[in-house]
C-alpha cells in the first residue's frame, strides 16, 4: 500500500471519532501553545529591555559608594558617598580609556511654576551628561562649561515635566523655581520613555553640577560618577584603569575593602539575560510536561483505538496488508494528532502572546524557528507515544483477530 492511501486511510479513521481526536490532541495544543507563547514573550520582553538597556547610553558605567562598617553595623551602598570631584578629575585623567565622565548630585525636588507645581528629581551635571546618556536637547541649548564655571541658575527639562509642569507648551526661557531659587529653563530633553528598571527616564530636571553643590551647602562629595568608555571592547579595560585609580586615591590595598562599586551596562544586560533564562526554563519545564501528557493520551487513545479496530486489523491481512502497513498506518495516525495538535498550538500561542502583548503592555515576538522546532518536537512526540501501539497492531495474528468481537 503506497504512503497517500496510507494517508487516506488514517485520515478517515482519525475522522470516524472527531471529539476523541479532538480531546487527544488537546495536551499537544496546550503544551505547544504554553512553548510558542512563553518564547514570544521571553524575546520580546529581552529585546525590550536591550533596547532600554542601549538607551542608556554607549558603553556607560556608574561608580557609586560601597558598602561600609560603622558602629559594628554594616551599612548599604550608596548610603554615605566618599566620592568627591577630586575623583572625578582624577578618573578623567588618568584612565585613558574613558571618553567621558561626570560628577553627579541628586536631589528631590518640587518644581514651582506660577500656580503649578511638579514633584521631580533634579541632577546636579556637567555638560558631559547628555552625550554621556544619549539625551538630545529637542529645544533650546545644552548645559555648557560656562554655565559649570558660573554656577548658572539655569536647567534642562524632561518631557514628563513638560507635560505636567509647563501643561505641554514650549517652556524654553520660563523660569521655575527649584528650592525657592529661580532657574531659567535653557532647553527640552527630546523623550526616551522608560529605563530598563521601569524607571521614567524623562521625569528630570538638570543643572549644572557647581550649582548643584551650592544649593547642598557648597559640598565637594557626589552621589555617583558617570561616564563611558572610548568604546565597547575598552569597557573593562576602562572599569580596570578607575579601579586602581580609586583604590591609590582611597589607599586601598585589598579588593574586599574597596569603597566604591563600579557598575556597567553588561552586569545590567547579564543580570537580565539570567532572569529571562530562569523564566524560559520554568515555562518550558511546564510546556514540556504539556506535551508528555499529550503524548500519554495519544498513546491511550491508540491503545484503545487498536483494541476496537482489532477485526479491521484481521480483514485487511486476511486481504495481504502486510504487518508495516499496520505499523505505519498507525504510527501515521498518532503522528496526524501530535501534528495538526501542533498546527493548532502555534496559533494557539501566537493569539496568546498578542493578547498578552495587546491587554497587558509586555512586548512580544514570534519566532519562526522556534515554531518550527516545536512542531516538530509535537511530531516526535507523535511517533514515540504512537510506536508501542502501531506496533502492537501490527503483530496480532489475523485468525485470532478476525475471530476478535
């Protein structure tokens, strides 16, 4: 018997039983469903957070306080900073594989304009901050060393605060008043939504570092020093050159006493590339147990299927089917419900992502790779649960199956 009345056959006995073959392929479309959907969500959400991760800026790293002992207790990170500008100029100097860096104060702030007010978080920066964090200025100008020499009253603004402070108009030249001191508003931050951390990235105000340390009682120490690399190869030699330099500065002699913590976009990208993959093996060990339990059922339904087609099965050896056309014809059985269960799991998955995607904001991106393999893992699930009972068909004796009733 030739493989399309092979097919044919199959076909019109998957179709005699329509609600069982339905409700045996269901485990298949749930676990390959559960398989599509976990990966769109998975890539979409890494690729997502990439990009955010990118727009933080090239090859950017942060230097902040690290923790220290008072009292017998140990405090936090970041709790007390024993960096200062001192640093700052040092780093700038002396690594030569820094392109560039910036002082950084950060205060919480109610923005005053007229009757409006806004609650923000302003930077004290230098001009390098913009290039350093790929901002573009969208009106107006930068922050500039002048204004650093002066400790010119003077900002940049968010689009967030645009939004809620200036009601959306232009606020180039209007000035505010941060801590009761006017500021005139140089220039508009172009958007970039939100961080990586969730955070928005355009709820800020920037104004020169001097004037930031005025305001703070004329204070030398920063919260966090930024800056990048001269590119993305030289960012560990640049994180390799400001670790010496810190640790000559500080007077450091082993690495378990240093004081400050130096923090790059690669320990921000691995520890997110770690999450996605604990939670792509945690929905793919639940996927996995879908599809074994839609392969047991297959392999049930078949056994039973046998049972009942056993008279069938004596009829057509009696008339010269041969054991592997039984084999087959069976094995083709369960490999039609295991792929058309497949077929119906991706679709299954793709609306399940857009759904999610569409309903709950998470981004998602099928991959058609992915559903390719996943079909044909469906397939193979097919052929290993449906061999034992293909091949059981295919050795019952024909006289003792044409007397079966």
């Amino acid at each position: 018997m030739n493989i399309l009345s092979l097919i044919r056959v199959s076909l019109r006995a998957l179709l005699r039983n329509k609600m069982r073959s339905a409700l045996t392929m269901l485990g298949i479309v749930i676990g390959v469903g559960a398989v599509i959907s976990m990966v769109a969500i998975t890539t979409g959400a890494r690729n997502s957070v990439q990009a955010q991760i990118s727009s933080l800026g090239d090859n950017v790293f942060m230097v902040f306080s690290n923790s220290f002992n008072q009292g017998g207790s140990r405090q936090a990170v970041g709790s007390r900073s024993n960096l200062t500008t001192d640093d700052v100029d040092a780093l700038g100097v002396q690594c030569p594989d820094v392109r560039a860096i910036t002082p950084a104060i950060r205060m919480g702030v109610q923005l005053v304009l007229a009757d409006q007010n806004w609650a923000t978080t302003v930077w004290g920066v230098a001009p390098t901050y913009t290039d350093i964090r790929k901002y573009d200025v969208a009106a107006g100008r930068d922050l500039a060393d002048a204004d650093m020499r002066g400790a010119a009253k003077v900002c940049l603004v968010g689009q967030t605060v645009v939004d809620n402070l200036f009601q959306g108009t232009n606020p180039v030249g209007t000035i505010i008043r941060i801590r009761r001191l006017p500021f005139e508003v140089v220039g508009r931050l172009a958007p970039k939504g939100q961080s990586a951390m969730g955070q928005d990235q355009d709820d800020l105000v920037l104004i020169p570092f001097t004037t930031a340390a005025r305001i703070q009682g004329g204070q030398t120490r920063v919260n966090m020093i930024l800056g990048s690399a001269t590119s993305g190869s030289s960012l560990p030699l640049a994180v390799d050159e400001m670790t010496d330099v810190m640790r000559s500065r500080h007077h450091i002699a082993r690495p378990e006493d240093d004081d400050f913590t130096i923090r790059t976009q690669a320990d921000i990208a691995n520890t997110v590339e770690s999450s996605a993959k604990t939670m792509t093996i945690l929905l793919g060990s639940v996927a996995l147990v879908s599809l074994l339990v839609g392969g047991i059922g297959i392999m049930n339904i078949m056994l039973v299927s046998v049972t009942e087609r056993t008279r069938e099965i004596g009829i057509r050896m009696s008339v010269g089917a041969r054991g592997q056309d039984i084999l087959l014809q069976f094995l083709l059985e369960a490999v039609m419900l295991s792929a058309i269960g497949g077929l119906l799991g991706i679709a299954l998955g793709g609306a399940v992502s857009s759904l999610i995607s569409k309903f709950a904001g998470w981004p998602s991106q099928i991959s058609p790779v992915i559903a390719f393999i996943a079909l044909a893992f469906a397939s193979l699930v097919g052929i290993f649960f449906g061999f034992y009972p293909a091949r059981k068909a295919s050795l019952l004796d024909p006289i003792e199956a044409l007397r079966y009733e």
